[in-house]
C-alpha cells in the first residue's frame, strides 16, 4: 500500500525537540517519512534537527537537516529557498516552532509579550509569505499550524502572551485558509492539549512546578477526561491527516487533539 504522503514534500519548522526523546515536530517529521513523504526539517539547534533526520532514517526516509532562527526574515528566506531548492517543490509546511512563558499582564515584561508573540504567530506570519506564493504557483499545498488549547482557556496557570498569540494564530490560519482557497492552498490547525512530550521535564517542570517532575507529570495527567496526556505521536497523526490527500476538502480547519480536556469545567 502507498504511504498516505507518498510523493510529497515537507518542510517542517521546528523539527527538533527540547529535550530528550520525542516531542511533537520529531513526531511528525518521523511520521511523514514513514508515510513517503522527502522532508526538509529546520530547528533553532543543528543537533536537534540533526538527531531527528537520524530517527527519519531509522524510518526508510530522508531529511535535510537545517539549523536556523525562523523567527529571523532574512534566515527563513534562506532556509525556504534551500528546501524548495533540494525538494523541488513544497508540498506541506508545518509551523510547529513554539512554547511559553508563565505570567499575566504585569509579570511579563513588554519585551518577552513581543518576544511570545514572535516566537508563536510572527514567523507563521513570514513562513506564510514565503511559502504560500510557492504553493500557489504549484497549484495545490496543505499548511499546518500548530496552535495550543491555552489559546482556547485559562487552564491553571496564567500564560496571557502565549495564549493570546496562539488564539491569534487559529484566526490568523482561518484567513489564510481562505484567502488561497482558490488556488487548492490548504491551511489548517492542530490544537494539542496537555502532552506528554520532552518540554515537560525540560521546561514546565521548573516553570510550575519548583523542578519537579513526577509532581507535573502527575498534575497533568489529572487534567483531562482520560486520565493522562497526550502523546507526540497524537498531534502527529491530526497533522498527516490534514496534510494528507484525504483532507483535499478540509480548509480553515481546527483539530483539537486534547482527551476531552476542554469539554470539562475541572
Ligand atoms: N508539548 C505540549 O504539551 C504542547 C501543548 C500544546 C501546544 N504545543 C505546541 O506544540 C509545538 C511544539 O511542540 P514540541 O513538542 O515539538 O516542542 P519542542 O519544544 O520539543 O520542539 C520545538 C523545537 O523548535 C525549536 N525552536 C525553538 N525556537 C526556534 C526558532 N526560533 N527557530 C527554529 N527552531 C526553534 C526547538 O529547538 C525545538 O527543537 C509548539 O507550537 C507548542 O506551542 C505543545
């Protein structure tokens, strides 16, 4: 049976992970691969990026390893044309580049509200520039976001900056989606909820829970329906689908990935 990306193109922004194992943007990039798709990946950090193409591998695929800021214009440029050069084409581009600072209004300073909402909306905003003009000219891509179910509610912890960038980056996708509907330009949304992926112990932890990880792993798998989080490799399925052949109707989209989380009051 032919892989569900087979033939396809992927460049994935934030293909890395923050610690060790496997968090959402190596989930997908291995997922891609195994379903054929010839993949680009950049991160922030080359042995990040480059321990994810070795996992590709391991997979049967192929993965252009690249070290980047894609909140810098002028570097996502560069990387943008070295994948369109070494792919030939851009099939899918997932924006999976994120994460959060803790703190309302009056705890966060104005240079980390700009530096969130840089980090969460601003460079979808550019990759979307640059990209979405590739996608046009081929006649068809599927652009996946990945946006936060902190964008949807307050969940126990106060993130204003990144909650509102990420709520922006649902809008943001939904006028994208409609803005290159004509042209078979997909743009869609993965929404995880509380996951269980290397930024737990390598960041939430000291941000809520004094370092301790049993203590947030424990909080967290409290919170939804289910009884647990989230795993990687459920974000990375919402975006195959919808960067897949099977979603060819589905625009302007949001998956919310979340075991039940935010159909509950707790
Ligand atoms: N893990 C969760 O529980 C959870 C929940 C909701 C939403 N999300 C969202 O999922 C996405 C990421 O998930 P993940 O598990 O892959 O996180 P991750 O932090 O493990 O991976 C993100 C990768 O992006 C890279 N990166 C950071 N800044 C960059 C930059 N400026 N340029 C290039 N690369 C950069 C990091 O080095 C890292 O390898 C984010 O958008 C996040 O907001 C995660």
């Amino acid at each position: 049976m032919a892989g569900r990306l087979e033939d396809k193109t992927a460049l994935i922004l934030g293909a890395g992970s923050v610690g060790e194992g496997i968090g959402n943007g190596r989930a997908i990039a291995m997922l891609f691969a195994r379903e054929g798709a010839r993949l680009v990946g950049v991160d922030a950090r080359q042995a990040a990026a480059d321990e994810t193409a070795g996992l590709v591998a391991k997979e049967g695929g192929e993965m252009l390893a690249l070290e980047g800021d894609v909140t810098d214009e002028a570097t996502l440029k560069r990387l943008v044309a070295t994948a369109q050069a070494r792919l030939g084409r851009i099939d899918i581009l997932v924006n999976n580049v994120g994460g959060s600072i803790p703190g309302g209004p009056e705890e966060i300073e104005p240079e980390q509200w700009h530096a969130q909402f840089h980090h969460n909306l601003h460079y979808v905003y550019l990759s979307t520039r640059l990209v979405a003009p590739i996608m046009v000219a081929q006649r068809g891509g599927s652009i996946v976001n990945l946006s936060s179910v902190a964008g949807m509610r307050h969940l126990g912890n106060d993130l204003v900056a990144y909650a509102a960038a990420k709520a922006a980056l649902v809008k943001f996708s939904q006028m994208v989606a409609v803005r290159y509907a004509p042209h078979g330009v997909r743009c869609n949304v993965v929404t995880p909820g509380l996951m269980n992926t290397p930024l737990v112990a390598a960041r939430l932890a000291g941000q809520q829970a004094g370092g301790d990880v049993a203590a947030i792993v424990a909080k967290r798998n409290a919170k939804p329906p289910m009884g647990r989080m989230g795993e990687a490799i459920d974000v990375a399925y919402a975006a195959l689908y919808l960067a897949s052949h099977e979603a060819k109707y589905t625009t302007g989209a949001e998956i919310v990935v979340d075991g039940g989380l935010t159909l509950t009051v707790r």
